[in-house]
C-alpha cells in the first residue's frame, strides 16, 4: 500500500533502489523459491525459453513471454502498427529459436489506450499476423483491455524441442567456437536514425531501420543449428553480445576471448558510423534487439555446421571468438590489445551501458 | 504511424471507434485468420483457455494469459502488493479451472514503474508465490522490465485436462441445470467499498474487500466437477452472469432461465446493499471478478453431482436456473415476472453495463 508520489524524498529512494539492483539482480531475487512442483521441470528461469515436460517422448515443451513497452521499447510516431506487431511477435520466436525449438502458438496480451483506433489495431495484427503466418504460428488466445496511458504488449509463445536438440545458456566448453548468425549493431543503429531523424543514404537508412523494426527472426535458423550436432549453447542476441555473452560464461562456468576485427558489422553500420561519428563497436556490443543467434560449436563440428548452414540458408556464420578457461570476457582490438569486459548491455531498469 | 495526440477531433473519433467496436466485436475481429497451423489445435479463441495437443495420448495442453493493468484492473493505494501478486494469478488459475484443468507452470510479465520499490515487488511476488504454493504450479519464466506510467501484470499460464474432461463454453443443452459455485457480487461489493471507503461493519467489510482482492481460485474445484461426469459446459465469472451466461448460450446455440431468487447473495452483500442502498441483483449480474465457476449439468447427474462436490469440499453448489431452447436469456423475478436480459457485464473497452 505505497502510493509514492507526493513524497518525493522516499520516491528517490525507492527509485534508487531498484535500479541499483538491476534487472539481472531483481530476477536473481524472484526466481529464488519459485517451484512449488519439481517434477517435470527441465529449466525454469534463467534462459531464454522455460523447457518442461508435456507428456511427450520425443518433447519438450517451451515457454517464453516478452513484452514491448510504449516509451520504453518503442515510440508510437516511429514505428508503424504493422512493424510493432511484427516485432511484438518476432523477439518471442526468437527466445523459442535459441532453445533450439519450434513456436507453435502465441497468445497476445494487449492493454490498449483510448488515443488506438480500431485501424491500427488491424494493422498491428496484419504484422503480427505476417510473421506468424511465415513460420505457421497460430495466434491461439489472448487478452485485450484498456490502458490508462501507455500501450502494453505482452505476448506468450508455446513451442516444443526435440529433447536430444535443446540447447542452453549452459554447456559452452574452453576451446569451443562462438558464432552469431548476422551482422550486430544495426537494430541500435536503425534507433538512431529514427530518434535522430538522420538523413543517411538509401538502401543504408532502409537497412537500418527496417533491423530496428522489422528484426529477422531466425526460427527456421535456430531447430538447424540445434540438430547439426556439436552447438554447445546457445542465446538470442536481446541485450548485445557484450551482455549476452555473460550469460553464456556464467553459465557455463567458462571466459571468451572475442576478437574485435571478427564482429560482423554492415556497411551500413559502418556508413552510419562515419557519417555521424557514431561508435560502431559501441552499437554492435551493447546496443541490443539484434535478435541474432549467439552459440558456441565444439571445434570438431564448427566447419561442418557452416558449410551445412550455407548450403541451408545461402548465409554464412560469423565466427568471432572462442570460449576459454579464464572466467572473463576478454576483447582483443584490431592492433591485438587485450582487454576484460565489463558486462553491458542494455538493462532495463539501470538504463546502465556498462563496457 | 499515428500519433493522435495533438488532434482532438481524430482522436475523439478513434476512441468512439473502438468503444463501439467493443471488447467482443475487437475479439470477433482478430480471431479470424489467426491459425495458420490447424493440426493438433482443438479450441483457439474464443473460450477460457487455448486447447491443444502436446504429443500426450491423456491430456491436452492448456493456455491463457491475462493482464491486470494499473488505474483499469486496480488502484495502487487500494490494493496492497501481496494480495495484487496473489490476484493476478488467481485470474489465470481461473481460467484453466474453468475448461476443467490442472494449471501447472506460470509466467509473469512486468512493466514496472519507477515509483515502485524493490519491498513492493518483492511483497508483490510473495502473495503470488502464496497461491501459486497452494496449488503446485511453479513460476517457470517472465519478463520484466520498466514502464514510464503505469504497473502492467500480464501472466500466462500453461496447464493440462484429461481430454476425456475438457469443459467448454460450449456444450450446454436445453434441460441443463445451471449452478454456481459461490456467492455473487461480492468482489464489486468489495470495490464498493474501496472506493467509497464505505464503513461497512464487520467481518462484512472484510468479507467483501477479500472477495475482491484475493478472489478464490477454484482451482481444485474445476478439475472435479470436471472429472464428475454430466457437466457439459463450463466459464469462469469474471464479466458477471449477466454477461458470462451469454458466452454459453451463444456457443451452445441455446437459452437460459435465470431465476432471481435463487442468485446466491452473500449476506455481506445484502447488508451493503440495505445499508447504502446499492442494487445488490446488478452487482451479481454485472459487477463482474467474482471468478466463480458457472456451469451446465445434466438433469440426470445433477443430484449426484451437488453431493459429491459436498463430500469433497464441504460446500453448497447453487442451482441458479436451467438452459431452454429460447436462444434468450430471461431473469425470472421473484414475484414470477419474466425479463429478457440483454448482455451487460463489464466490457474493457466500452465500460458499459447494458443490462
């Protein structure tokens, strides 16, 4: 029964507090004591996607909820309602892609503000939709209400993985490769752009905004890598690579060794970066909704998984680092200069860019 | 890319629009065209939970989500944290009881604002974490993160039914008896009673504020009557039976004859409504959150049913009326006067009570 405003000292305080806890240290807090029945649970929280049995042989099933907020996710003017329902749906099958598994249904929770038409409303579904229509996702429920202020998405999706593909945060072992699975920074590049009305050529500006709006998910990308045999874990790319890396190393109880030179960034990036004097590397580490796969590959398998890969997709990996013994995230820049990483990344309550 | 702010005209028409729309036409308006995978989907939109298969010879797959939402669903300062966690998921609990399941795991989306504390949420997650011990389901997943207004909760929850148990809204026939789980009315008694801070005497006044804070979940009571064998269809009463009994007729292709005197009035709420003259009939048709089980039994099964539901759990089932072939829904009054009911209950988008 706290109703802070009007006590601005306690406000500060309580403000204070929780961003100094931080997103990571809040779900440390909540995930303490969170089962209540054991049996069937294969992985709560702590990964992209909760992984549970359903009564399946062959199966698991997974969980994951995600949800995009006005003023903190996106900016109503400068996304399209078509763009936010693609994206809305797109960073949920990216959760389900990096466990390996294959999204089945979603379910869509809607608070929804009295300035939203019923157009844009239709819109937002005809983009929704779009994707889910792309990888046979049903939109199988949901719940629409008002809001007060800001529109609310929250979306759930259902998927399932073979129990001998699911890959994890976990299981990532030294001498082991690090992949993603396109170019970083563009998302946060493509922000920008938007929030700065920059006028960078085409098809760059395009390019750009569409990795911010419309982000790829790799869905198909994410069950092949899985059941090629020898990716040892892997993440989707939410908060950048200079913090989803972390959770990779902890989890897996092991360092990385990232080399600069090897990060993929796109000539638009890099146009970007000129132009405007903006800190590419920055954007690639810690800028965040790349929706890239991140995995790690035994070295024994890493030349097959590309070639099959290519063959697949007609896209190549990108190779940018391996996974080591030292317990720390280390980057070596273009002139061979090592240096230890801090996590960074984007944290939803610190607003903290850390590296 | 529309940004009615700043426009006064448009934005009047858009919020007309959508009000007029309504949240079942909204609903009827996005459930077209949303599987795009049929096979293994048994019930999509349009029930209390999504129904499908999960690779289980035994049970099908249950889903719901559903979101309670800052100044819309509650008031900050009139609901404390702990009985907000625990009632946000006793809503999604409700929901699978409803369709006669089992909820097994939990997942819980936040869009926190910054005036919230990290004692709030932690009291928030132990009156969740209360409910969810009572009934074995685990929290397996979330997302959390900031909000610039308001607090949103969205939770989804996944569970499991016998497929030989699977209740619908749909299924009733002409004949069936309707019942009641519990007392209705007394969660909008409650709000009453917040919002006017009326001084009710006691354990009046208690009775109905915990009716609507930390509603009942009939957890248990769903999968029961579900597995008894005559119950052919079933919804949680979340909208009131002024609006939930609608849902059934409609999906079942029949009427139904409520009869006044035997709605069950709780006698906290007759004393509210003596005491400061509210209309207690319309807060149990309309008041809506009252979260009991609304069903149809056979007329063979009726009997067997309400003596066994006593045995196991030492409550009354209330026989509040029967399904006709009428295609109308009609409240007998007590001096024997019958009225067509028009759907009321509370509808998200445009406040109305219709009835």
């Amino acid at each position: 029964m706290r109703g802070s405003e009007g006590n601005e000292f306690i406000e500060k305080w309580y403000v204070m507090n929780l961003q100094q806890l931080g997103e990571f240290g809040f779900i440390d807090r909540i995930k303490t004591n969170s089962i209540f029945r054991p049996q069937g649970v294969i992985k709560g929280i702590d990964d992209d996607c909760a992984v549970f049995e359903i009564g399946d042989a062959e199966h698991y099933g997974l969980l994951t909820i995600d949800a995009l907020v006005e003023g903190v996710h996106f900016i109503r003017d400068l996304i399209s309602p078509a763009d936010l329902g693609y994206k809305s749906l797109a960073v949920n099958l990216s959760d389900i892609a990096a466990m390996g598994g294959q999204p089945l249904d979603a379910y869509v929770s809607l608070a929804i503000p009295s300035s939203l038409s019923v157009e844009y409303l239709d819109e937002f579904y005809a983009g929704l939709y779009d994707l889910a229509d792309r990888h046979n996702v049903n939109v199988l429920g949901g719940d629409t209400t008002r809001s007060k202020g800001d529109f609310f998405v929250a979306i759930a999706v259902f998927g399932q993985v073979k129990k001998s593909n699911v890959c994890y945060r976990h299981g990532a072992k030294p001498g082991d490769l690090i992949f993603v699975t396109g170019t970083l920074g563009d998302s946060a590049g493509g922000l920008e752009v938007l929030l700065n009305t920059l006028n960078l050529q085409e098809p760059y500006r395009s390019q750009l905004v569409a990795a911010h709006v419309r982000p790829k998910a790799f869905a198909a990308e994410g069950p092949f890598l899985a059941a090629c045999g020898g990716v040892t874990s892997m993440i989707d790319v939410s908060d950048g690579i200079g913090s989803d890396i972390f959770h990779i190393c902890r989890q897996s109880h092991v360092g990385a060794k990232i080399r600069q030179q090897n990060i993929p960034l796109s000539e638009a990036l890099l146009h970007l970066g000129q132009k405007y004097a903006r800190d590419t590397l920055d954007l690639a580490l810690n800028g965040g909704e790349d929706y890239r796969l991140l995995f790690t590959v035994t070295p024994e398998r890493n030349k097959a998984i590309e070639e099959s890969y290519r063959d697949r997709f007609g896209e190549s990996l990108f190779l940018i680092g391996e996974i080591s013994d030292s317990g720390k995230v280390i980057l070596v820049s273009d002139d061979g200069q090592e240096k230890i990483l801090q996590q960074g990344g984007w944290d939803h309550f610190s607003r903290k860019s850390t590296s």
